[in-house]
C-alpha cells in the first residue's frame, strides 16, 4: 500500500492549498455569498417583487408568475455576476440523496450567437423524467412525466458553476414523489394546529414554527485504504473485519484534540458551508477512532433538512481534496460506535416562544406543560410509525448498541419534568403550577464559577429524550434523510393537537371553564401517555420485557417495522393531515422494501465475492505454507521433536480447513437463498425472505472470516486491517 499519505511534504502541501482558499476575513462577512438570499434579493430586486416574494414566503401563499418572471430575472443577473453558466432544480426523491439536471443558461440570440436567458418558467417548474426515480408503482416506465417546482422558502444557493434551485418533485398525477413535498405539509399541518392551541394562552400568535437542529456524525478514512477496500467502496461499511486490539475503550478521541489532518479538513469544510448559508457551529471528535460530528445553529425545518442534504454532498467533495472518504453509513465498523444523527425538534411561535420552555407564570407553565404532554401522547400513539420512520438496513447494525438508542421508542423527561407531571395528574386547578427553568450549583471550592443546571438530565440511551428546551429524535441514521422521521414527528404532533383541541372543545361544551377543560384533558392524556416515558437504561434485557408489556412496538425486523405506514390510524392521520395521502404511503413502502432488499443483495453479493476471491485463496496458500513447513520439519528432525514442533502448523493448518470449508459452504447456501427470496413477486414477502434467510449469513460468514485474519501471516492478508484503518495519522 501506498505511504504517500503520510509524508510530511504532502501533507504541508495540503495546509497550504486549504489555507490559499480561506478568507482572512471574519466569518460574518462572507457569510451566505453563494446563497440568494434576502440581501441579495433586495439589491438585486425591483422593491415591488422583494415585497412580493418575501410575503409570499412570510405567510406560505403562492407566488404569481409574473412576480417569478422578475425574480428569476434578478436571480439570473446575481448567478452570472457570481460566475455561474448552468442552473439545475434541486430535489430530495426517495434515495436518501438529492438530484439535479443542469442545464446551461444561453439561448439562441438569432443572429448565430448566443444570450443568457432565465425565465420565470424556468425558475417555477422542470420536468425531470419521474420513471428513473423510486415511485413504488406511481409512475411507469412508459409514464415518465413529473415536476420539480420551485421552494421559494428555501434560497437558492451556487454551487461551483450551477445555480442550484430548492424544489419539491412530484408525478405528473399529483402525488410526492420526494421528501421535501410531504415535509412542507407537515409543517403547514403543525403549525396550523399549534396556533390554535397556543390561542388558548394568549393572543397574538399567527404562525408556529417546527425548528430542527440535526447533529451529523461521520467517520473519516484515508482515500488509499478506502480503494483498497471493496466492500467500503460498494456497500459503504466493512463487511469483514476483526476488531482492532484498541479501538474505543479507553475513551480517548471522545472530545480529544482534533487530528492535524482532519482539521485541515474541517476548516475547509466550515468555509464551503457558511459560502452556502449553512450555519454550521460545532465540531469534535466522537467516541470511534477516526469518527467526527458537526452540527449547526438551529433552523427553520425545511430549511434545516435541505442544509443537511447539502452538507452531506459537500462533505464528500472536500474530503477527497484531502485524501479522505467520509463514511456516512450508520455501522461502518463492527465493536465501535456507530454513527446517528440526532434531530433536536422543538415548536416556536412568531412572537419569539419557544414553546418547550417554561414560563415565568401560571398560563405560561400550563402552555410549557400542554405541548410537552401532548408531545409524549404523540409518541405514544405512532410509537410504531416513528420508528418506521427511521427504520433501515443500515440503520439495523447501529440500534441498541455502543450508545445508540435502542430500538424501542421511548421518552426520557429527566427526574424535574417527571416529577412536575406526576404532580399535576393529581393537583387541583386551583394548586400552583411551578416549573424551574435551570437551577445554581456552587461547586464550593477555589475560583470555579458556580454553574446553572438544565431542568433534565441527560439519557444517552432515550431515542426521543427531552433536553431542556426541546426534545432531541436521537434514533434517525446519519446517511438518512432527517425529512423522512420530521415529516412523521411533525404529521403525529398536528393529528395529535387536532384531537386535544377537540377534547377540550368538548369538555366546553358540556359546561367546563377553558382552564378547567384544559387541566383535565392533560391529566387523562399524562396518565395515557405513561407508557411511554422511561428514564431507565434502555440497554437492559428488563426494559425490553418492560416495553412489550407496557404495549410499545418491539419489532426488530425492519421489513416488518414498515408495516406501521399502512396501519388504518396512520392512514387516516396522514390523510387528515394532509400530508400524505394512502395511493403515496402505499408506493413509498414498495420503495422502503425494494430498497431493503437491494442493500441485503447487493452486501450479500460483494461478501461472496471477497471470501471466494480474496479470502480463501489466501488462507490456502498461507495453509500450503504450513504444509511445506511441516514437510521441512519432518526432513529436519527425528520423530519425537517433529511431533512437537509440527503441533502448531498442524493445529493452524486443521483450523483454516475448517473456516475454509465453512465459508465455502455457508456462500453456497447464501447465493441458495438469494435465488429463492428472487422468485418472489410480492416485495413485502421479498423484503422479509432476505432479512429472514439471506441477512444472517452476513454475520455468520464474517466470523469464520475475522478468525482467519488472525491466523494468516499479516503479509498476506489482502484487505487492510481495522487498526489500519481507525487510526488517522
């Protein structure tokens, strides 16, 4: 393997091109410089169409076409000054990635030259063939037409040369096609109903915001190693593997000092994303060797998901200027961590609450208590439908182990907010309602200042914890898109506020004061929703007994997890929702199962490969090794010595043919039962076939694998090692 990676000149090479590109400028004054945003918009804009456009996107009504004509004409003039030639419509369709087309901007000019043209048409709509996407039967080979449409909510951004234009993508016939569509639903639903729940407290809310801060984790690995490597390569993860004699268990890169190498790294990356509007704010190393997190300041929901889409595709662009691949996939190595990313979600209003946070009075700290609860009966009612909604193949090795939650969703509150709850099922309207925003803590020696304690703990373990001022969905993977578990969140918030509203209408109507139809609506929903909230280790054997009794969704195999999008309540709270309609939840399940089994087919096939082709071909040569060895030995010494120094190469010599022939026969019956699970038509019944008869060979064929790597000489052994690979220098 090449050692170029780690000579000194290369790598001072490297500082100096990273550092050729930063700006000896603060950040704040290059900020958002490829994004047409609202200040380029109102230089590059009539005062009339800035008007129109930014109302149109302050309140969520549709833009004419004549006011798109101007807009897409400014836009035009702002992309050329920056350099531009190509503009393309960038959508979210059902692959977990993002898409674009990019065409250039000259036209014809009629007299055998050429003009740049940008028209409003251009700007609102495309017409992307819909066919070459995943529609789960929505669309046919034969009808390809769909739409990309124009998000003026989220700006434009230059990438490169291309201007790249945010849009929704949907079928000729209506349905999403996408992410971005049904997540803008979803946050028009939520907002709708938290307005006229927040009309009970107070006057003066027109709009509640769904605000989402994600945390990205990320492995990186040198770029040679990665070539060298085909299962990383094809299936992003380490099929094979044996574990390094160090990797995690000292807890030393957890927060360490950041490698020379990826900081470089990172400080590119940072630059490329404040470019773009990305207001990336944190960075550290996590707890894997060679696994890092980034996280921005928080957004509004859509915005926050198409930046993280963004991010993700940036990522990948400059980590090859450094000789890395970032490593996406949720269990890229076996006995460390795995990589999430934690989706904090909390509601604002426009008049600046943040309603996840306690108040200073009495109508203030019900508000706090009303959303919180109706937050945990939402979890409770679609448990099953939120952890479909993170549910994948990759996602499967992460759950339940080395400090990703399990895969049982649950609520963490913290002992404060539980207590508060408990206290309140059994108060009387009239008893105080006290909730304590941070509490002091004077550590009592030398000159440490004293500290101001979060109203809640934290649970490492909780897949929907709350935290203080919002409750943190640690449960999606980092390769997902964060629209899929929002889109769900947010749907079950605005079905379930809809049905408190109409409880406490009804409690009204029966005779009730507002407050006192409210104090006993929260109380039956705390005591319904108890269930529920765990504060516990969610770790343990106990608590999975614990969660089937209490009625929680236990189910582990992923196929079957999806199953919840077709259940008859979450029909109907998608349709009533508007978010989604049951012609698209149907279609996005066959695209949940084909892609599942794609990933298992394609993981299986790669592993039959490198154990017929690379593995056994090198334990049998190092085993003819030992034979020749034992042959030497025997010319060599007397019977009785030969007896003893032959013991181990015949040991090592019967233990290879043993996983030899193990994996031999165990890739037979793999390729077997792929043939089988390929008959059937029926893509749920497919789905569950290889997660039931094809999956558990992967592991099975990787442990006979993982211990000949410990047998064979190091020399010739023909993938590079995990302590090669987890340890950047």
């Amino acid at each position: 393997m090449s050692t170029s990676r780690f000579n000194a000149v290369e790598k001072a090479s490297n500082r100096k091109a990273v550092e050729a590109i930063v700006p000896h400028q603060k950040v704040s004054c290059y900020y958002g410089e490829h994004v047409f945003n609202r200040i380029a918009m109102k230089k590059y804009l009539s005062k009339e169409t800035y008007q129109a456009i930014t109302q149109s996107i302050d309140k969520g009504t549709p833009i004419d076409r004549e006011i798109a004509h101007h807009v897409a004409a400014g836009m035009r003039m702002w992309a050329l000054e920056k350099g531009a030639t190509h503009y393309t419509h960038w959508f979210q369709p059902l692959t977990d990635g993002t898409a674009e087309k990019h065409d250039a901007f000259i036209e014809h000019d009629g007299s055998g030259g050429a003009i740049e043209e940008f028209s409003g048409k251009l700007l609102v709509q495309q017409e992307p063939d819909a066919s070459s996407f995943p529609s789960g039967g929505l669309r046919n080979t034969f009808e390809a037409r769909g739409y990309s449409a124009w998000d003026p909510s989220s700006p434009a951004f230059i990438v490169d040369d291309t201007l790249c234009i945010p849009t929704v993508f949907i079928a000729y016939t209506g349905e999403a096609l996408d992410y971005k569509m049904p997540l803008i639903r979803s946050i028009e639903a939520l907002g709708k109903a938290a307005k006229e729940v927040c009309d009970y407290f107070e006057e003066g809310v027109n709009n509640v915001i769904p605000y989402l801060g994600w945390e990205q984790e990320y492995f990186l690995v040198d770029e040679d190693l990665y070539a060298a490597r085909p299962d990383l390569s094809l299936t992003d993860r380490t099929l094979l593997g044996h574990e390094s004699a160090k990797n995690q268990q000292l807890d030393d890169h957890y927060f360490g000092a950041i490698p020379l190498r990826v900081q470089e790294f990172m400080k590119e990356l940072e630059i490329e994303c404040y470019k773009l509007g990305i207001p990336v704010k944190t960075r550290h190393n996590e707890v894997a060797p060679n696994q890092f997190e980034l996280a921005p300041i928080y957004e509004e929901c859509n915005l926050a998901n198409d930046h993280n889409q963004l991010l993700m595709s940036v990522m990948k662009r400059v980590s090859s200027r450094h000789s890395f691949r970032v490593l996406l996939h949720e269990k890229p190595f076996m006995g460390v961590n795995g990589s999430g990313k934690h989706c904090n979600w909390s509601l604002g209003t426009d008049t600046g609450i943040n309603l996840f946070s306690p108040g200073k009075d009495r109508e203030d700290n019900l508000r706090f208590i009303t959303f919180v609860v109706n937050t945990l009966m939402a979890v409770y009612r679609f448990n099953a439908l939120l952890k479909a909604s993170i549910a994948s193949a990759s996602n499967a090795h992460r759950l339940g182990a080395n400090e990703a939650p399990p895969a049982i969703i649950s609520s963490f509150l913290g002992k404060q907010i539980s207590e508060i709850l408990d206290r309140f099922e059994n108060s009387a309207i009239e008893d105080a309602i006290v909730v304590d925003d941070k509490k002091r803590l004077a550590l009592g020696f030398g000159q440490i200042p004293e500290l101001l304690l979060d109203n809640t703990d934290r649970n490492r373990t909780s897949p929907f914890a709350f935290t203080g001022n919002r409750f943190e969905f640690r449960a999606l993977g980092s390769s997902a898109n964060c629209g899929s578990a929002m889109l769900a969140l947010n749907a079950a918030m605005a079905c379930q506020l809809q049905q408190f509203k109409k409880d406490v209408e009804a409690l009204r109507s029966a005779g009730k004061s507002k407050e006192q139809a409210v104090f006993e609506v929260l109380k039956t929903y705390i005591k319904a929703s108890k269930p529920v909230r765990f504060d516990g280790n969610g770790y343990s054997e106990a608590w999975k007994e614990e969660a089937l009794r209490r009625g929680l969704d236990c189910e582990s195999s992923v196929p079957l997890l999806y199953d919840a999008y077709l259940k008859p309540e979450v029909i109907r709270m998608f349709e009533e929702t508007n978010v989604l309609k049951r012609k698209e939840l149907e279609a996005r399940n066959e695209v949940k199962w084909e892609v599942y089994i794609k990933k298992i087919q394609i993981e299986a096939r790669v592993l039959g490969d490198l154990s017929l082709n690379h593995i056994i071909p090198v334990a049998i040569r190092y085993q003819s090794v030992l034979l020749k060895t034992m042959t030497e030995l025997k010319i060599a010494f007397e019977e009785e010595e030969y007896s003893e120094l032959s013991a181990e190469p015949r040991r090592l010599t019967r233990q290879i043919a043993n996983h030899v022939s193990a994996v031999t026969r165990m890739v037979d019956e793999m390729v077997e039962a792929r043939k089988q699970a390929n008959r059937i038509t029926n893509l749920r019944s497919k789905a569950i076939a290889y997660h039931d008869t094809v999956a558990p060979y992967l592991d099975s064929i990787r442990r006979h694998v993982d211990e000949l790597e410990l047998m064979v000489d190091n020399q010739m052994w023909p993938l590079p090692k995990y302590r090669e690979l987890l340890f950047i220098r």
